[in-house]
C-alpha cells in the first residue's frame, strides 16, 4: 500500500531532508545538499524564494516504509512572465517503484490543480541559481555542488508517465591548458582601459563587494540571463539566498566581478571551489566538524565548478569576457587547480558555452527537464 503525506511537522521535514542521503548511500557519485539548506527548503524565514510563491513537501509510504520525496513550487513571477499555468516539481528522490512514481508526480499535480494550474514539469528549482534538471547521460560521474545526481530509472519513470521533453542542458570536463598566461593578462589590461572597467575584486573582500554590489549584480545578471529556459528574475529578498551562499563558497581568485565607470556591474564571472567530497564525507552535515572540510577545499581546492557567467546587454561583443577568463585562468594555472567541471548549460545556448570556450573540452553529463498536462 502506497501512503502521500504531506510535510508539515519537524519530524517530516528532517525525514524529508535525509532521505535522499539513505537512497544514495551506496552511490559514490551523488553529492548530498547541505542539510541546512534542506531542512529551511519550507522556511520562509530563511528561505526567501518562498515569498509570494507556493510550495509543499510530500513524503512517500509503502507498506509504511519510507520510499519516496518530492517537492511542488508555484512560481507566480514565472507563471506571470510567461501567462502559463505551470507546476514545478522539485526534490524527486525515491525507489525504483511504478506506484511510487505515479503517486509521488500525482500529489504536486493534485496540488497544482487545486491553484488552477493546468502543467506539471520539472525537475526545476526556485530559480536559475536552484538545482534544475534530471541525470540523463554520464550516471558514471560524480555529481557537482550546485546539482543532483539521479539514478538512470529516474529518466525511464518520466517518459513512462507520459512526460515530454522539455529544456535540455550538457556538463562538460575542461583541460587546464599550461601555456604561461603573463601575455594573455597583458592584453585584457588594456582592454580593461578601452572599456574603462575595474576589477573589484582586486580591491575589496568579498563580503564588501556583496554589501556595495550586491544590487548591481543581480541587474546585470537578469539582464544577461533573460532569454533562458524557465529563468525568473532573482528580486528583492530572494538574493539574500544567492548572495549569502557565494559569500560563503566563493573564493575570489578563481572569480570576476567588473564595474564600469559609473560604478555599476558590467560583467561578471563565478568559479566556484568544489565542495563535493567534503559534502560526501560529511554527508551534507556541516557541524559539528564537516565544516572543517569545506573551508579548507575553499581556501586550497583541487577541483572548480563553474557556476555563473553574464555580460550586460551593452558590453556583448566587446571582447569584456576574456577579461574575466584571463584572470582567473592565470590563478588556476599558478595555484596547480587539477580539475575544472563546468555546472549546467543549455544545450542551444552556444553564447554561454562560447564564454568558457578557453580550453578543449569533453561532455560528460547530460539532464533534462520534463513537461505534461495534468489529468488529475
């Protein structure tokens, strides 16, 4: 027997946030989300994307064991760009089971009726800087920071039920290439001078530049991410989230934020250190000790994830990119970085991928969303 119930006690909730931990703990490739992060996934306290938006937990029993999660989200600001009625769900994790499956999509989409929304997709986060996407190819590789891993069943379910394809996106591995980059640098100085932009953070601590430019970043990164699949303008409270989280991973040699001469964020660049095998081993958990693990992979990493890059509308076409790639290609070259992986990127989306195209490259994973209309 096949028992949904919705998260709504403590109880729930930690079950919730651990269970993805227990059906992936013989898999070495998936990287558990920091505990804390899922344990406020329904706080609007600490999770602002919740503001103006709706959002449930469901938990999934049978023969009362617990076999199944998943997570529904209305994004208003999205349904109201785009004059859809569309359902997100997010956070599928369960067993390999056809009943499991059916009644996990059927709770979000019973949910999603009862606000009048007519399509269900997904796997899709809160916004662009959310988890997004199912595993479809390279279930062989260890999964990022910034996204899931998923059994290949997971693929074989969705298209059992009856869902389309809908955005697609490809990983890659870069090759850190060793040619001395003393002439490169050269170069984007004075291009730096021809477009009249500073490096700040060159100037500044990281947590400065967040109080001063924190606005300006976000500006310029809607405006560069505008056109992307299902991408909702991360506004007014929601970027505490964002910005408290690059605040607390970055490490600025291996990113790039330019501000032009009127003060404002022109283009910007985030390569994150990789903080994967310090989540496995402490198993999301940050405290008491995993947090020891991850700062020391931020200070002195071995592996980068790439995680943001965008160039306001008017810097396109300037040459403003190599600015960024030059910069924190020489510090991952002078401090012996082994491994670049890049995160998430639309498979059409060749502008963004001709931004990081500073090195050959091989695809190594491949994830999709899915979409159908609700029957419920």
């Amino acid at each position: 027997m096949v028992e949904i119930k919705e998260v709504k006690t403590k109880k729930d909730l930690k079950k919730f946030a651990k269970y993805p931990v227990k059906l992936y703990k013989d898999c070495p490739y998936y990287v558990p989300s920091i505990r804390s992060d899922e344990l406020n996934t329904f706080n609007p306290k600490k999770n602002f994307n919740l503001r103006g938006n709706e959002c449930k937990g469901f938990l999934c029993y049978k023969d009362g064991k617990l076999v199944g999660r998943i997570a529904g989200l209305i994004n208003r600001k999205d349904n109201e760009l785009t004059g859809k009625k569309y359902i997100r769900f997010s956070r599928l994790d369960c067993i390999d089971d056809d009943e499991v499956f059916n009644a996990l999509i059927g709770s979000v989409e019973k949910f999603g009726k009862g606000y009048g929304m007519d399509t269900i997709h997904g796997p899709w986060g809160f916004n662009d800087t959310d988890r997004e996407g199912m595993l479809t190819y390279g279930f062989d590789k260890r999964s990022t920071y910034a996204t899931n891993y998923y059994y290949p069943y997971f693929a074989e379910h969705m298209s059992k039920m009856g869902f389309n394809d809908e955005s697609k996106w490809i990983e890659k591995r870069f090759t850190i290439p060793k040619t001395p980059y003393e002439r490169i640098v050269a170069i984007s100085e004075r291009l730096k001078k021809k477009l009249k932009v500073v490096e700040i953070l060159d100037q500044m601590p990281i947590k400065k530049v967040v109080k001063k430019y924190g606005k300006e970043f976000f500006e310029t990164m809607n405006d560069a991410y505008s056109e992307l699949d299902g991408y909702v303008p991360i506004e007014g409270e929601a970027q505490k989230n964002v910005l408290k989280q690059f605040a607390t991973i970055i490490n600025p040699r291996y990113s790039s934020i330019l501000i032009d001469e009127n003060g404002k964020v022109a283009a910007f660049g985030i390569v994150l250190p990789s903080i994967a095998d310090a989540l496995i081993k402490s198993r999301g958990r940050l405290f008491p000790t995993g947090f020891i693990g991850v700062l020391k992979s931020i200070k002195r990493p071995k592996e980068l994830e790439m995680a943001l890059i965008g160039v306001k509308s008017e810097y396109k076409n300037t040459g403003i990119n190599s600015i960024i790639i030059s910069r924190i290609m020489k510090n991952v070259i002078d401090d012996d970085i082994e491994d670049i992986e890049s995160n998430v990127m639309l498979e059409h989306n060749y502008n963004i991928q001709n931004q990081w195209k500073f090195a050959d490259s091989e695809i190594i994973k491949r994830r999709q969303t899915y979409v159908k209309e609700i029957q419920v």
